[in-house]
C-alpha cells in the first residue's frame, strides 16, 4: 500500500495498488497490504499507520487479508529491541483500533534477534526465509519461501508464500 523512505522520511503510496487491488478482487483473489516501514519512533509509526488507514477509508478498500506491518530496514536493525518491539506494537494497535487485522512482516531473523516477539503475540507473523522450510522458531501465520517464483500472467519474478490461516475468514 506504501511506504516510507528510509532517507527523507517522506510517506507515499504505492501508486499501483489500486489497480492492484481491483484487479484482485475482480478475480476473486483475497486481498491485504503491507506498508513498508522507515519508522524509528512510536511517533512515526503512527504516522505511517494513519496514512495507511486514510488511503483504505478514503478509496472504500474491503480487506480480506491483514494488513501488515513491513520492518526490516539497516535503521531498524539498529534500533534496540526493546525500540523496535515498540514501534511495531505501535503501528499494529493503531492499524487493530481502525479496524482492520493487522500483521507483521520480516525475515526469521529479525523477527528471531530484533523483536521481542513473545511482546507481539497478538499479531501474526508473515516469515521471509527463502529456504526449503521455514525455521523460524516463533508461530508464524504466513511464510515467503521465495523472491523468484514465476506466476502465469505476470511478467518477472514473483514472492511465493504460504498461508496457514484461512484470514478471510478471521
């Protein structure tokens, strides 16, 4: 849905995720979104979760999957986990009170040695780790096993993921 730069701190929308997400649920495909995060502070975590919040309510956007929280920038890793567990709790509880399920995204190992994960065990986890099987040691609800799947339709490489709940449902 957007993002946030790492440099400028300046918020944007993906500009293509609205026909993104027409296109989706005219085929009937369930849909959700991810913003990827710069934020270092609860402040800024804030911010990008009522931006996204906007863009959903001002385009009338039904979600079928969670919305989720993408931290994995070099700025994040360097924040302590005590800092980054507090800046994800902070765009999740803000994304939960607007109504939406809400997630959070990262590889195994920032999800491992950046957060305390046991301090996010209201949100599901979506696990990069592309491998034969995913390792992470924590419950996940989602895992991406791949940057470079191909799917029919689509011109280059694509995520693969599995998913373990059934989300439209929840």
């Amino acid at each position: 849905i957007g993002s946030r730069t790492t440099a400028s701190k300046v918020i944007s929308t993906d500009k293509k995720f609205l026909d993104h997400y027409e296109n989706a649920k005219k085929r009937g495909i369930p849909v959700g979104c991810y913003f990827f995060s710069a934020a270092l502070t609860v402040s800024e975590a804030i911010e990008e979760a009522d931006h996204v919040l906007k863009v959903l309510k001002d385009n009338n956007i039904v979600l079928d999957m969670p919305v989720y929280f993408d931290i994995e920038t070099e700025d994040q890793v360097s924040l302590s986990r005590k800092q980054a567990t507090a800046v994800t709790k902070a765009f999740c509880e803000r994304i939960e009170a607007g109504g939406y399920y809400t997630g959070i995204y990262c590889n195994k190992f920032f999800a491992r040695d950046e957060l305390y994960a046991d301090q996010l065990t209201d949100y599901h986890f979506w696990i990069a780790q592309y491998a034969s099987s995913c390792s992470y040691y924590g419950p996940y609800g989602m895992w991406q096993y791949s940057e470079t799947g191909s799917v029919s339709g689509i011109k280059g490489n694509v995520d693969m993921n599995y998913c373990y709940y059934n989300y439209p449902q929840i």
